[in-house]
C-alpha cells in the first residue's frame, strides 16, 4: 500500500448505522474503575490504546414485533447447507480473502516477527509474567481475564456467599490457561475469593499417541500437575467431536460436579494449508461445542466460545441458535488477540434451561460428530430478517478491524520508519497499562494459585509433550509450502536427511544408558491403574520422541516403497548389536556365575524366539552358556510347563492325553491365560540368572503390509508377556535380554519404566542393518526383585489385554501413570535414543529411496528407444 507521502490513520470502526452494536457489557465491570486516560501520553496515543478494548459487539432482541424462536424441532436438518448463501457476507469473504491474498509470498517467521511488533498489547503478557507472577501466563490467559472482567458471565448470587458453590467445564482447554486465568480472577476478588470451586477440562489428549501434533496444543505442563481435573473421554482420544465422550463427559459432570454454571470452549483447527475456508473447517467443531454445552449448562449458566468469520450458512445456524438458547449474546475481540487474525469470542450469558430446549437436544445429538452435516440446522427461511441484519454487521464490523490490522501490518512491511516504530512503541506501552488499570489486575498469594510451584525451575521437573513440541514451526511462505506439501516426500526430507544418511551407514551401535536410582514402592504401584482407549492404528505422536522427528519417519516410513521384499528371516542377520550384547554378557559372566554359585554353564532362559536366532547362536559358540526354553503340554486334566533344554521334547507326562503334544512357548500360548499363569507358577521355581526373548516373534509380511500398522502396535502382546515372566524367572542379580520393534508408545515405554526400576541398569542398543526395520534391545543388568504388587499389576495388565483383543475397537494404552512416565531422566534418556534411531532410520530410508530412483532412471535411460 502506498503511503503516499504522508502518514495514514487507523481508526476503529466499531459502529453501525443500526444502532444496535453498542455493547452494554459491565459497565464498569464489578472488580474494575471505569476506564481512565493513561498518563504520561499524549490524547491519539491514549485514544488508540483504549479503543483496542472496544471492540464489542451486542445482539439486541427486537422490541417490536415476533420475537427470536426456533422453528419447529421437526423441521431441523431439512434443507442442504447453502454455499454463497448470502450476497453481503459472501461478499465480505472475498474482501478478506482478497487481501489476506497479498500474504502468500511473505515469510512466516519474518512476518510473525513483523505482527509481534505490531501487536498493540504484546507487552501485556510479559508484564503480568514479571510483575504479578501469573500462573501459566499465556495469550488466552490474558483474553479470558479480559472476557471474564468485562462480562456477567460468574453468576451474581455467588458474590459475597460464602461456601457458594460454582462448576466450569472448559472444552478444548489445553494447556489450561482459561482455568489458571479464571482461578486468579477468582481469587482477587473479594466477593468470590471464597467460593467452592469446581473444574473439569477437556482437550486432545496430548498422550495419545493416535492424535497429531498438528491437531492439538501438546502443552502438557499444566495438565501433568492437575490430572485428575482433565476429562479425555471413553475412548482416551479427548475428541470432543466423539458423541460417546460426550455422553460420559455428561456422566462424569452428573456424578462429581451437579449443575454447572459456566462452560468454555477454545477449540480449533490448523487451518494453515487452507486459510481462506477456515470458517468452514471448524464449523463442524463448533457445533459439538455448542451441542456439549447446552447439554450440560444449567438454568441462567453462560458460555464462551472462540469463533472465527460470521460469514456462512452454518455459523449463522449457530449463532441464531444459540440467540434463542441465552438471554444474551455478545462477541468481542479482545485487546490481547493479535489484532490481524479472525479469533473473535461469542459471549453467551443467562442460558434458557435445557427443560427449553429439551426437544431440539435430541436432534443436535442425532447430527453431532466429526463428519460435517450435508444438512442445516436451519433452512435461510428460519432465520429472520432482524437477525440476519444484525449478523451482517457484526461480520462487517469484526472483518474491518481485521482489514485493517492486515493492510496497516502490509504498509509497514518489511520496513517502518522509526517515527512509526516509536508511536508503536508508545501505544505497546499504553496498552499494557491500561490493561492493567481497567481490569484491576492484583497479585494473589502463592497459596491461591493452582500449583504453586509447578512452573519455577527445579519444581518442575517432568519432561512432557512441551519439550517435544516447542521446536515445531512453520517455514516459508504460504506458496512455498503449498509447494512443498504437494511435491513428492523425498523433497521434503532430502536435505535433512541424505548427509545424515552417509554419515550413520555402518557407524557403531546407538546406545543409552539409564540407571536406577529409586525401587518402586508397593504403596505406589498399587494406586496403578489400566486405561483403556481406542486402538491405535499409528503412531502420530509420541511423548518419548520429538514430533519433528517422529513427523518425518512417519512421512518416510509409510512412503518409502524400498524393502518390499523383506521377510521374517531377515531380522535374523547377526548385527553389531547382538555382538555388543553378546560382550556385556561375558562382562558380567563372573558376577552371573557368583549368582548361581557354580563355575559350570550359566543358564540362559529363552521364552520367545524365531528359527535361526542369530543372537542365540552367538551365545551357543561359547561354552559358558546353556540355553533352556518353556514346553507347554495342555491336556485334560489342565497345562503342564517345564523347563528343559534347548530343543528337547519331553516325554508325555504320565496319564496325559494320547492326542496331547508338547510345543515350545509360541504365539498361540500367550493369548491362553491359564498358559501365561501356569508359565510365572513354573517358572518361580526354576529361577535362571539369564531370561531371553525376542518379541518380534509373530511379526511377518511384506513390508507394504506392515506398513498399515507399526511393529511397536502388533508386538505388545509379546512384550508383556516376556516382562511378566521374566519378573518371575530371574535370579536376584540377573539379566534380562529384550528385543522389541520401539519405545514410542506409553505401553512400551511403561514396560521399559518397570524394568528401569527393577534393575540396576539398563541399556538400550540398536543399529541400523536393514534400511526398513531395526530392532531394539533392551539389557537389563542387576534385578533387584520385583514384589508381589507388581507382579499382580502385571496380570491385570494382561487380563485386560486379552479382553480387549476381540472387539477390534479398544485396548490397553496405558498402566504406568504418565506423571511417572515423564519424569526427567527416565524421559530424557528415552528420548534422545527414540529421536536418534528414528533419524537414523529416516537418513537410511531416504538413501535407499533415492538409490533406487537412480537405479530405475539408469535402466530407463539404456531402454531401446524402440522398446519405450
């Protein structure tokens, strides 16, 4: 934009030739003064830094004439949903649109940098954090304490009650700044300081490992510290587009809260590849949340919800409905949302009852879910012309402010005059004070806050999703990445990846080691308990890996079409890792022979394994080993197991059945739980000081077929198994030899946690021998003994894994808490091995892929042309 030579003016625009935009919200709000002039600059400083917190607009019901009702509950879902529905909004779309059109070239990170600056009360979040010691002092902290400031939205007959009993249910919170936001309004007012508190969240479960770090906020500090207070639903998604987590979201609330007086939702969806629709992306998401809501708010509750554009036929459904559902209705941009980005918040107040809405509930429900609805929830016929008009200006109003925050950012852009850098900077400062002095904002004693000490230095000391999500940025331009999003995924990753490729081929064994420094209490194993969920089909996210790195090894794993021709056998090629392993064991020899008190064969448990085990064969060309397996015989009379060397069948027992064979421990076995149970009966009696097995047992097929679901997925059974007998097998001082595909998954990484604690160390190994798997093992030397309480958690575990395996929809996700899965150094150690095997594995993939797209240009290219 031209200036002209001279410089332009921004002015609000928060009128409309109605009348019927004026916001009457709190005036002034209880716990504030009326807004007063900042001192120490001058009247157009001033009046720019106040105007930020005007942009309000109030639905006014018509005085004259029939009032706003919905139709008739049959007539719901009768007519499509209508594309351009409306000429003025449409048209406001493509005003937008149009010039948000002219940031497709600009650098995000350059231009984020640029707006940061811009933004008006970008200093109001540093100041809170230094100067009034917030707690998980963010953006929507500062939003929901303006909202909450400015609006009735805490009923009045709390104010002064003491005892008053007040319930919030806050959707899609993470990470939990509305709550932290709203505990310090409470707690620095006199009126509700005293009030019993009650709160529940919801959000994407940010420890799921089906959910996409790019669908939620992977912000977990707050929630490790209040688990108890979050909600992530039947199916331990927190999909709050799941009608079933809706329906024990609404249990959980009529169980341990009763009526709830406010409900929030600050849901959204990463619209990045798709700015223009953003609207439309989340419309779907915004129904579920005001469906959730009226299901659970009481008579006179109120809601806020983050909403974006008002242009479309959906969102005018939902805003009309939710006009006839609270007695109020406003939307405001608070001061602190950046001012170029479409974020408004509805602010609904004085909910009807549900005893009023009880016929449509059953029809919301009948459409809520993930999938967008062909159909309206109100034909353009339903809506009347009195809130339509209104409708448009609200969108007009918000999409002016909105223009021109973008056309002020473009103007300035790439360079500002320090004239302008100056009154920016002036109005920053304004700003902040004002928000200071209109909201009241006072410190609250340390004992007020939620977790007190959770957020200082050496207080916190869990390694959550936080660590493994915070490097994940945007890059480019929006041209640039559309590019890149659309061009094949060896472009994507090439670069990172082919040095590091060359540099990994054949280095030495990736290894970590994590020491024990605390046993597991029986007092804490038994508060364990098992989750159950959805099962998981990927791994999209993982709280032992960084996202960066486990977002590319998913894009080449599931992409990379080498290794097609892989079978079972070739996880039996002798690797430096089985030779590692091979020398920690004679290392320990002296100690291990000290154990069984005996200078002859140390015996050598091997519960599961595959023909041609390299590794065993390792152990088998030294004489200082004996290998031992399990033999099952079941017969009439019940499961028979022992011990026997090696390849040696066992007579029949005597009195078994003719028809009665005995079978090494296999596949089959593990899912018969009167097997597993007689096996750890046995196996306590017939104590080794060496307990092997190989989990990737059962694993077969073509690459392309374990592509559909990871190894880590299709392994578990065979991995608790191997923990659990192992826990009954082995000698006080013994090792345990583990093979299994990974540690990403919150089941595989609560196993690893178990032996991490009964066992003075343990060691992870992996080396990179065939560029589309890799095996891991885990080595753990010194068993310090496992008590009876975990032991039984362990077969609990297992019972629940077996009845989960014949639904094909829910299994066990978890058994160790996560606060304990996340502490530091466990974490950490875990970590940094997941992150450097699956850049290994990735550099590896992209090598052979790049290879063998050469391999076919060179054979394309001495084709006959003839042939071609």
């Amino acid at each position: 934009m031209p200036r002209n030579g001279g410089k332009k003016k921004w002015k609000s625009t928060n009128f409309n030739k109605h009348g019927y935009g004026c916001d009457r919200s709190k005036q002034p709000p209880p716990c504030t003064g009326a807004a007063k002039p900042t001192p120490g600059y001058d009247q157009k400083i001033q009046a720019e830094a106040q105007a930020l917190f005007e942009k309000k607009f109030a639905f006014k019901r018509p005085t004259e004439g029939s009032d706003w009702a919905l139709p008739p509950a049959e007539s719901l879902f009768s007519s499509t949903v209508l594309k351009d529905w409306d000429s003025t909004l449409n048209r406001y779309k493509e005003e937008l649109n149009d010039l948000k059109c002219q940031l497709s070239d600009k650098d995000i990170q350059q231009w984020h940098q640029h707006t940061t600056f811009t933004h008006r009360s970008a200093l109001v979040m540093p100041h809170l954090r230094s100067d009034f010691w917030v707690e998980l002092c963010t953006q929507a902290w500062c939003k929901f304490y303006e909202i909450v400031s400015s609006y009735d939205v805490i009923p009045l007959d709390l104010t002064g009650r003491e005892g008053a009993c007040f319930n919030s249910v806050h959707l899609c919170e993470a990470p939990g700044a509305f709550v932290t936001s709203l505990n310090h309004y409470l707690k620095s007012n006199a009126g509700l300081k005293h009030a019993m508190w009650n709160w529940l969240a919801t959000t994407l479960n940010p420890y799921y490992e089906g959910n996409s770090t790019d669908a939620m906020i992977a912000d977990d500090r707050f929630i490790l510290q209040t688990q108890d207070h979050w909600f992530f639903g039947e199916d331990n998604t927190g999909d709050v587009m799941n009608v079933d987590n809706l329906k024990s979201l609404q249990q959980r609330v009529n169980n341990s809260m009763g009526k709830v007086q406010l409900v929030t939702a600050d849901g959204s969806i990463n619209c990045q590849n798709d700015p223009a629709e953003q609207e439309m992306v989340v419309s779907q998401l915004h129904y579920c949340e005001i469906a959730t809501a009226a299901t659970l708010l009481a008579d006179g509750g109120s809601f806020i919800l983050k909403m974006f554009t008002l242009f479309e036929h959906p969102t005018a459904c939902l805003m009309y409905f939710l006009n006839c559902a609270f007695r109020e209705v406003h939307v405001c941009k608070p001061a602190t949302s950046k001012a170029g980005n479409s974020e408004v918040y509805v602010v609904c107040l004085r909910f009807v009852g549900q005893q009023n809405l009880e016929q449509y509930l059953q029809s919301l429900l009948g459409h809520f879910g993930p999938a967008d609805c062909p159909q309206a929830l109100f034909s353009p016929s339903d809506i009347p012309d009195s809130f339509l008009d209104q409708l448009r200006s609200c969108a007009a109003t918000f999409k002016t402010y909105q223009m021109d925050a973008i056309s002020e950012n473009i103007w300035l852009y790439p360079q500002m005059s320090n004239k302008e850098r100056h009154r920016l900077t002036q109005v920053r400062q304004a700003c902040q004070q004002a928000y200071v002095e209109r909201y009241a904002v006072k410190n609250i004693k340390k004992a007020d806050k939620i977790c007190p000490d959770a957020f200082k230095g050496r207080n916190f000391r869990a390694r959550g999703m936080f660590t493994k999500t915070a490097s994940k940025r945007l890059h480019g331009t929006f041209m640039e990445r559309q590019q890149l999003d659309h061009g094949h995924w060896l472009q994507r990753l090439n670069a990172d990846y082919q040095q590091l490729a060359v540099s990994t081929s054949g280095s030495e064994v990736i290894s970590q080691t994590l020491q024990s420094n605390r046993e597991l209490m029986p007092s804490e194993v038994g508060d364990w308990g098992v989750v159950i969920g959805r099962r998981l089909t990927s791994i999209q996210s993982s709280s032992f890996c960084v996202a960066e790195v486990l977002d590319d090894w998913n894009l080449a794993y599931t992409h990379s079409e080498v290794g097609s021709d892989w079978k079972e056998e070739d996880l039996g090629k002798s690797t430096n890792c089985d030779e590692a392993i091979v020398g920690l064991m004679l290392a320990d020899l002296t100690n291990l022979c000290r154990i069984v008190r005996t200078n002859s064969a140390v015996n050598c448990l091997c519960l599961l394994t595959r023909s041609q085990e390299t590794f065993l064969q390792l152990l088998n060309t030294s004489e200082h080993w004996s290998l031992k397996e399990c033999q099952v015989a079941v017969t009439d009379a019940g499961v028979d197991v022992t011990v026997v060397e090696t390849g040696q069948m066992t007579d029949p027992v005597q009195g078994e059945s003719e028809s009665s064979t005995a079978s090494t421990l296999g596949i089959p076995h593990l899912r018969d739980w009167t097997v597993v149970s007689q096996c750890s009966v046995t196996l306590q009696t017939h104590k080794v000081p060496v307990v092997f097995s190989d989990c990737f047992l059962g694993v077969e097929g073509s690459i392309s077929d374990r592509k559909l679901v990871p190894e880590e997925l299709d392994t578990r059974l065979q991995s608790l198994t191997s923990v659990l007998l192992a826990m009954n097998a082995l000698q006080i001082g013994g090792t345990l030899i583990l093979f299994v595909p990974g540690i990403l998954t919150r089941f595989s990484a609560g196993l690893l946690y178990i032996i991490h604690k009964t066992f003075q160390q343990v060691t992870l190994m992996a080396d990179i021998v065939d560029r589309a798997s890799s095996r891991v093992a885990i080595v753990g030397r010194g068993f310090v003994g496992a008590h009876p309480a975990l032991t039984k958690h362990l077969f609990t575990v297992y019972s629940s894994v077996l009845e989960n395996c014949s639904d094909g929809q829910t299994e066990v996700l978890t058994f160790v808490p996560q606060s304990q899965l996340c502490e530091k150094e466990f974490n950490s150690a875990v970590t940094e091995f997941s992150q450097r095997l699956l850049r290994a594995q990735t550099g590896l993939l992209v090598q052979a892929e790049l290879i063998a797209q050469q391999g076919g240009e060179q054979m394309e290219s001495n084709t006959p042309e003839q042939t071609r």
